[in-house]
C-alpha cells in the first residue's frame, strides 16, 4: 500500500517570500508525507529540494526525509507530532508522542528528549520553568556561569570567573514596554595581565521576566503532564 502517490498538500514555502513553488510529486509513506519541491524566485536559480509533513489534517511540517525517517522510524513518535505554535506554517514539529512507549518528546536540531509519566524535572534541566524569583535567579546565575571559572575560547589557558553585582526584577529597559530581570556581573580574567582592559568589564544581562511562573521542579502524574513537559524542554533549546 506504501509508498504511493497522492495529491499535492500546502508547501511550507507557499507564502510568496521563496519565490515560486511548483510541486512535482508527492509520495504518502506509512507514518509521513513527501513531497518534491521547485522553489526559487525569477532570475535566481532554482532550489529542488525534498519536504515532509505529517499525515494529519493540518500537514505540519517536519523537516527533510533524513528528519522524518529519524523521528518516525528510529524515535517511533508516530502520534500527535505537531510545532510548538501550529499559527506558524513554517515552523517544524518540536513535539510527538511514541504510543508504544507510552512517551512524550520535545526536540529541536540542538537536543531530544523524553517525557513520561513518573519524569521528573529538576532545577538546572532543559526545560525547568522556574516558579518564583529566587529560582530565575539561580537558573540565571548557572547559565551565566557566576561565580565558575570557565573556558573563555580565545586560548585553552585563558579562564574567567564572573561575579553576581546586581539583580534587579521586573525593570524596563531603555523605555521598553517589556518587563526584564536584569542581572549585573562583573567577569574577572586568569591571568590578570590578559585583555587588561576588558578584566572587572561589568556586563548587564537582561532575561524576559516571565508573564506566568512555571512549576519549578515537579513530576508527571499523567500523560498529560509529560507532555507539558516535552513542550517546555523543546521551547527551551529552540
């Protein structure tokens, strides 16, 4: 019964801002569909390129066969996979769920991982939704690296240590309408006589303060839960 042919279904590059889209073949498999695409604008040369979406009503985009292949195939996420926002005809799937595993996952081209009931997520995960101040704070801190001594890239012996000076929450920032967490560090450079004129160097990290508070740590009691959980990992290595 598959591969077969079937009708054309919407191409993800359908808005006007690739140029032309002229469909050649569209191949439904068991768990996706593919479809050849010509796309370019006048005068620039033409991009054939291969495009799956899913079986669903809406025809999500995936990504390339190679993607495909790996979610549905290797993964087994054959249910429900769909982007984190389905207003977006552009954006790929970030979530599916493997009903052989009874898993939610949550992935993006930097990670994937799985959700099921009894997961749990810590302070410090992809993923972990802080519930109050004090943990956007510390999640803040980690990822900022205060108060470690990292790699900074320039040479393999050249270190810097970062030193909390300020948090301030909830504050606008240069007349913004927004509300930011603003994080003030001061980086400190081992050793001392390199880049002297960037050592005490006092940054000003701003992070979107968050409309509504997450859950901090906590664990899935249902299904529903993990997939919570799958979505806030994908949202956050997007």
């Amino acid at each position: 019964m598959y591969p077969r042919k079937i009708d054309p279904v919407p191409s993800v590059y359908a808005d006007g801002n690739f140029g032309k889209v002229e469909i050649t073949e569209t191949i439904e498999f068991a768990r996706f569909i593919m479809q050849s695409e010509r796309v370019g604008k006048p005068g620039e040369p033409v991009n054939p390129m291969q495009v799956c979406y899913t079986k669903c009503e809406n025809h999500f985009y995936i990504g390339d066969i190679k993607t495909a292949r790996f979610i549905t195939d290797t993964m087994g996420i054959t249910e429900q996979l769909q982007p984190l926002d389905p207003a977006i005809r552009r954006a790929p799937c970030a979530i599916g769920f493997n009903p052989e595993t009874q898993e939610w996952f949550g992935w993006s081209h930097r990670a994937t991982a799985s959700f099921r009931i009894g997961t749990e997520v810590k302070i410090g995960d992809a993923g972990f939704e802080p519930s109050n101040e004090q943990e956007l704070e510390s999640v803040m801190m980690d990822w900022h690296s205060v108060g470690k001594t990292v790699d900074i890239g320039v040479r393999q012996e050249i270190k810097r240590t970062r030193h909390l000076m300020n948090f301030r929450h909830n504050v606008e920032i240069d007349g913004e309408a927004s509300r930011f967490t603003l994080m003030e560090v001061r980086d400190e450079y081992v050793p001392e006589d390199y880049l002297k004129d960037d050592a005490q160097k006092v940054h000003r990290i701003p992070a979107v303060y968050p409309q509504k508070w997450g859950k901090g740590e906590w664990k899935a009691e249902t299904l529903e839960d993990a997939k919570q959980m799958a979505m806030a990992f994908a949202n956050d290595v997007s």
